[in-house]
C-alpha cells in the first residue's frame, strides 16, 4: 500500500516579488530613475557649466573617503555590490529625497510665516538634518534587513553609513559648487578670490567627512544592534533609532553654525566636529583590532578538528601577514591564486565572528548550515591558500629566542629556551588553548605523520624552504593531528552548539 511522502516532493514556487532577479531589477530601476531625475534638477540649478565644474571639482575627495572606508573593512571585506548600492543610493535617491523634501518645506513655511529669511534658516538648521538623515538611514536599514549575513557588527554599520553618506556628499557637492561657480559668472570673480575657491575650501578641503560623521552615528546603531541577541527587541529597535537621532542633532548644529556669529562656525568645527571625528575614529579602529582579537581567539577550536593549520590563527590575524600571503599567491601562482588567498582570508574571518556569535547565543537558527558552508569554501581553496599563508607565518614570525645557559637541556622548561613571543612554547601552542605538534616552518623537526610543512608552489620557482630545524626536539611532544591529510575532517559536530559555552583558553 504506497503511502505518501512525508515531506511534498514539488516544494510550493516562491511569489514573484521573492524572486531575485525582481528584487534586483526594481532596485536598479528605482536607482536610475533617481539618478536621471536628480541630474536633471542639478543640471537646471546650475547649467551646464556649472554642472561640469561642480562635477570635477565634487568627485576629488570620493577615491579617498572610499578607500578608507574599504580599509576599515579589511578585516572581513563584504561584497562590492553593497557598497555600489549604497553611494547609489546616498547620491541618487537619499539626494533626491532631500532636494525635493526640503525645497517643499522651506516654501510652506516661508508662505506660512511671510519670512523667507526665517525659513531658510528654520529649514536649514530643522528640516534638512531630519529629511537627509532619514534618507540615509533608508540605505543602512535596507541592508541590515536584506543583507544580514553582511551586516554583523559596527564596523559593518560604519562602512555602510559612510559610504551612503560620501555618495550624498558627492552630489550635495555638485549642487553646491555649480551655484558657486554662477554666482563667480555675474560676478566676474574669479581665483581665490572667488565663490567657488572659498566653498570648495569649506565642503572639499575642510570638511569632507562631515556628511559621513553624520551618518555613521546612525551606522554605529545599527552596529550595536546586530550585536544584540535576538531577546533584546527594544534595544534592537532604540539603538538605530538613537544613533538617527544623534546624526540629526549633529547634523543641526553644523548647518546652524553659520548663525552663531562671525567665528561661529569655527569654534563650531575646532571645538566639536574635528575631536567628534577623532574620537569616532579611533572608536572604529579599537574596533578593527578586536576583530583581529577575534579570530585569533576564535579560530583554534577549527585547528584542533583538523580544518586549519596550527599557524593560521595567528596569520589570520595580521593584517600585515595575509597581504605577504596575497603578494606570495600572485607572485608565484597569478591572480587567480591571489584572489583565492583573499578569500581564503574572508571565509575563515567569517568563520570566526559566526563561531564568537554562537559562544555569546547570537547565532541564528541557520548556525550549523552556515559554519558548513564557511568550512567547504575554506577546503576548497586549502591547496593555493595554504602555502601563501604558511609563507606569511615563517616571513612574520618573531626571530627564535636564545636559550638561556641551563635552560637549554632536555628536561628544563622548553619556554625559556625557545618561545618565540606568541604564548606558545617549543613544542606546544599554549596562548592557542590547545596542543600541537612539532611545526618545522617555526624551527621545529617535524613527527612522523604529524603536521608536515607546506610545500610552496609546484613549477613557479624554488619556494621558500623551511629553516633548519635545531637539533634538540622534546621527547614529550604529543601526536598531531593530520591536517593536511587529503580526506575531509569530520564536521565539528563535537564543537558546543551556539547555546553552549565553548572551550576557554588556559
């Protein structure tokens, strides 16, 4: 008697607007259409000479707020397609929004109250911090919400608000810098002299981060939020919420500045923007370096179950080390083995925040299909990424220790004799929390059938040899485990799940 399946065989098809590539092309024809509205507007505000000047003059400072931004981001990279969409959308439609939002409302409180200075200073100092804000926050909320996987800490929160805000910039600049260079037109000003020098001076050369310190407040919210367990529902819904709220306020005071009198402006920027921008930054780089914490701390658990080499913690954890490894793939194998080294690199960062987020019962329901998915990217990539990253340790590694006079016999503490300032000593990596074997690239004879040294690349030049190893190896080694054996390692079902604690460094 045939029975019917336990599961449908024919899963239901998904509605069309769950379908990717809808998804994708509503958004890209919102953003164009935005794009080709807010070129025209500008365009009819400054002419078209004043569109060209503006354009060349507002597109300087962009390569670079950018390449910091991707900088703060090096730890763990996200996908380029994020960063495109949000400068798409703080220059597109965050500007569009603002433009239309603010013209409206500074001409209803101008008829309303018969004062056009007034409401251009009550738009200027109310209005715009509120509208532009929250025409920003859109893009970091769309990709916190769609593109979560991407969106795991503040730095993460940063980079997405500040890159949005560096492409609202960008076209605010434009607008700005036009109607300098036609008022420089009826004036005949021209030089430094002129209206134009003196507002790129101002937005360009001083304060080209002052739209994206607005914003990252915002980003720094949603940061802390992704950092929030999913109990914590009214804080994950404040946070944002105040970090909007602060970008407003900061926002109002630097556009009110200009009302504060002669030097208002000034004290305004000496005595709040420039220490609120240090003080942010030097935030976003203490951040940085505990990621790195992070995934030295993070990734051993992956060394013992035989995914990772004993060294790759530590590489993995320099910044410094994984571009040696990069420059050795591309050096020895092109490209397309640099390329795999960089993701290499990202996967196992990955990997560590995922495993940190299980430790503290952060993880969602998907933690065990994700942590697969990092470890089968990690293997496959294992044969070009492993020798740059072997490279990268021997070319990062601490000179060896000389042992001291007594020390330096079989049965003294093999610390004084030959660690090599990483917490681990001769035979054993103790700041790991775990033991491992002999590794011959640090100096040390390696086991029979234990962690051999990695071979660097076959046919691309003669390597880069191991040093020899020193001549007294300790009997009390234990057993490695294999690997770099060619058979897959057991998934870490042994590893605790995300709601149990993991095992603590000694």
């Amino acid at each position: 008697m045939a029975t019917c399946p336990p599961y449908p065989t024919n899963p239901p098809r998904p509605h069309w607007w769950q379908r990717g590539w809808v998804r994708y092309g509503a958004l890209t024809t919102l953003l164009a259409i935005s794009g080709l509205v807010i070129l025209a507007l500008v365009r009819e505000q400054t002419g078209t000479q004043g569109f060209l000047v503006g354009l060349g003059l507002a597109v300087l400072p962009v390569p670079l707020l950018i390449a910091a931004f991707r900088w703060l981001d090096r730890v763990e990279p996200g996908p380029w397609r994020n960063l495109v969409f949000c400068f798409a959308w703080g220059a597109c439609a965050a500007a569009l929004i603002a433009i239309i939002a603010n013209s409206f409302a500074t001409r209803w409180i101008a008829t309303a109250t018969a004062d056009p200075a007034g409401a251009d200073t009550l738009g200027a100092t109310v209005i715009a911090p509120v509208v532009e804000e929250s025409a920003k926050a859109a893009a970091v909320l769309l990709v916190f919400l769609f593109r979560r996987r991407d969106f795991t800490g503040i730095v993460d929160g940063v980079v997405t608000a500040g890159v949005t805000a560096t492409g609202f910039a960008f076209t605010e600049n434009i607008l700005y810098l036009g109607n300098a260079f036609g008022t420089d037109q009826l004036t005949g000003d021209s030089g430094f002299a002129s209206v134009t020098a003196a507002t790129f001076f101002v937005r360009v050369v001083m304060s080209p981060f002052a739209h994206p310190l607005f914003t990252v407040l915002t980003g720094i919210g949603f940061g802390i939020a992704a950092l929030s367990t999913g109990r914590h529902h009214l804080r994950r819904a404040l946070l944002p919420l105040a970090g909007l709220l602060l970008a407003m306020g900061m926002h109002a005071l630097w556009n009110g500045s200009a009302a504060f009198g002669e030097y208002g402006f000034l004290a305004v920027y000496g005595a709040f923007m420039v220490p609120c921008f240090g003080l942010l930054t030097w935030l976003v780089i203490w951040t940085r370096q505990r990621e790195l914490r992070t995934v030295r701390e993070e990734l051993p658990a992956y060394v013992m179950a035989g995914w990772l080499a004993p060294a790759e913690p530590h590489t993995l954890a320099s910044m410094h080390a994984r571009r040696l490894a990069r420059q050795y793939a591309r050096r020895h194998a092109g490209k397309q083995a640099a390329r795999a080294v960089a993701q290499y690199e990202a996967y196992a960062t990955s990997l560590a925040f995922l495993r940190q987020r299980g430790r503290k019962g952060r993880a969602g329901p998907d933690f065990a299909v994700r942590e697969r998915e990092l470890l089968d990217a990690l293997w496959h990539r294992r044969d070009v990424a492993r020798p740059a990253l072997d490279h990268a340790a021997r070319a990062t590694a601490p000179p060896p220790v000389a042992p001291w006079p007594g020390y330096g016999t079989p049965g003294s503490h093999a610390g004084y004799g030959y660690g090599y300032g990483y917490g681990y000593a001769a035979a054993a990596y103790a700041g790991y929390g775990y033991a491992a074997a002999a590794y011959a690239g640090y100096g040390y004879a390696a086991r029979p059938g234990g962690f051999a040294p990695v071979a660097p690349y076959g046919g691309y030049g003669h390597g880069h040899p191991a040093p020899a190893a020193p001549a007294f190896t300790p009997a009390w080694v234990p057993a490695p485990f294999p690997a770099h054996a060619r058979s897959r390692p057991a998934y870490p079902s042994a590893h605790p799940a995300p709601h149990q604690p993991l095992p603590r460094r000694p």
